[in-house]
C-alpha cells in the first residue's frame, strides 16, 4: 500500500513528462513542416510561427524577415520595388522577377503568392514583382520610351531596332532606369538562382546557368526544359556570365493569366530551390 502510494507521484510525473515531450514534438514538426515542405513552406495566409524556440541553422522563425524596399522609379515615375522574405544571412539567395515584358506579366502571380504567404528560412528570398509597371500599365512589351528591358543589359549588348520594335534594344547598355534597377540589385544581392518570369512559350528556357536546376524548376512545375535563342543584351545571359556559379534562367508560363493553386505551385518550386 506504502510502496503503491508512493509510486502514484512517479507514475503522475512520468505521465506530465510525456505529455511534455509530446508538446515539443509536436509543434517542432509543425515549424519543420513549414520550414521543410517546399509547397507547406508557402504558408496560409496570417500564420505564424508555432514556436519562437523553433529554429534552423541557428536563427529563430521570429527572426525571418518580411519587408520591402523601394529600389527606384520607372520612365513614369511608377515605383519598382522589391520584398526581401526569409533569412536575411542565409547564404543562399534567391531573386525572383515576376516580370519584365509588360505583355508577360502571369509571374505576377507567383510574385505575389510568394509575398504573401511564404516565411521561407534558410533562404533569402527577394522579389521584383513588377519591373516594367509603365509597360505592364500600357500593355507594352517595352518600356515608356519604347526599349525592350531584356536587350538593356550590358553583356554584348549592341544597336538592335528602333523604340517601339520588338527588340529595341536602347541608346546603349543601361540607358534605362528599369534595367539600372535590377543591374545594381543583382550586384547588391549576387543571387544564387534568379527566375526571370516571360510568357507565353509554356516552358523553362536552358539559358546559361546549371541545367541542374532548371530541369529540376521544370519538373516541379510541369513545363517542358528547351533552349531558346540568347540574345544580346538580356538579364539572364549578363548574369550567367558575369557571376559564374550561379544561376539566372528564364521560365516562359503559358499564355493567359496563372489560376491561384497553380501559381502557389509555382511558388512552391521556387522555394524547392533553396535546397
Ligand atoms: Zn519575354
């Protein structure tokens, strides 16, 4: 009876012990899953951490970061800007540029399906939802004064057509502020991997960078892997070969607008990358 009264508190104790442990199980596989998870890692909207001791490579949930910035004025004046998501010392950096022909612009969607809901960590995330909101408000390949961003860059760039044509190429490399934009973002950030969203081919372009992880972007999302032609000027040859090691590739989304489940697919391949 003594010895039987005696172990009733041992056995309460080992029963709160437990369920203790459980607890921490718990929510630590709720942080993992949407830390791990490349589709979980875009997480519902209003979610937080499920604990502020959950952490990876040593830095806290509570400690990602969400913000933008204001990176510059397009021709108009419109503001370009950029969202920064995740873990600002992460050594892996991932821009994404939602789009840059104003005519192409479905990778707004995933832009924003990004800045909304994903808290990626061991990932900087950064986002240019929009750099050419004067062609996109006019409907314009180009920009305002008629250039076309993507044979602005300064990687062979040379005289190519005339403002209006299909791929005027500007005065010279950089006449444009758009373009200046995401050149001094990209040497600011030296990203790793950056996704440049076109439409409407409906594929994943070879452009320069490590096919390894174009074809895997691809597979994740269900497009086809090609290479296209590599034109003078543009953003993703410039970066392929002024950073080698990384990676900048072009995704051509199919023509139309990108429903809501599938540009959080998008998302989620992106975020798939970081690893
Ligand atoms: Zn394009």
């Amino acid at each position: 009876m003594g010895a039987s009264s005696a172990s009733m508190p041992r056995r309460w104790v080992t029963a709160a012990l437990c369920a203790v442990a459980l607890a921490v199980v718990l929510v630590g596989a709720v942080a993992r899953a949407d830390d791990d998870d490349p589709v979980a890692g875009v997480a519902p909207a209003g979610s937080r951490p499920a604990a502020s001791a959950s952490s990876r490579g040593g830095r806290t949930l509570d400690l990602l970061v969400r913000r933008s910035e204001l990176l510059g004025r397009s021709v108009l004046g419109r503001p370009i800007r950029a969202f920064e998501l995740g873990d600002p010392d992460s050594p892996t950096r991932i821009l994404v540029v939602g789009c840059i022909h104003g005519n192409e612009c479905a990778g707004l969607a995933v832009a924003r399906s990004l800045e909304a809901h994903a808290r990626p960590a061991s990932l900087d995330l950064w986002i240019v939802p929009d750099l050419n909101p004067d062609g996109f408000a006019a409907g314009t390949r180009q920009n305002a004064r008629g250039v076309d961003l993507n044979r602005n860059f300064p990687y062979r760039w040379r005289p190519i057509g005339g403002p209006g044509d299909l791929h005027y190429s500007g005065t010279t490399s950089l006449s444009e502020p758009e373009s200046r934009i995401a050149y001094e973002l990209i040497l600011r950030l030296r990203p790793r991997i950056s996704i440049w969203f076109h439409q409407a081919l409906g594929l994943v372009d070879e452009s320069g960078g490590s096919v390894s992880v174009e074809r895997r972007f691809a597979t994740l999302v269900g497009l086809p892997i090609r290479r296209l032609r590599r034109y003078p000027g543009s953003a993703t040859t410039w970066e392929n070969e002024r950073f080698p090691g990384t990676t900048a590739f072009v995704v051509e989304l199919r023509a139309g607008q990108l429903p809501p489940g599938v540009a959080g697919r998008y998302a989620g391949a992106v975020l798939a990358l970081r690893s």
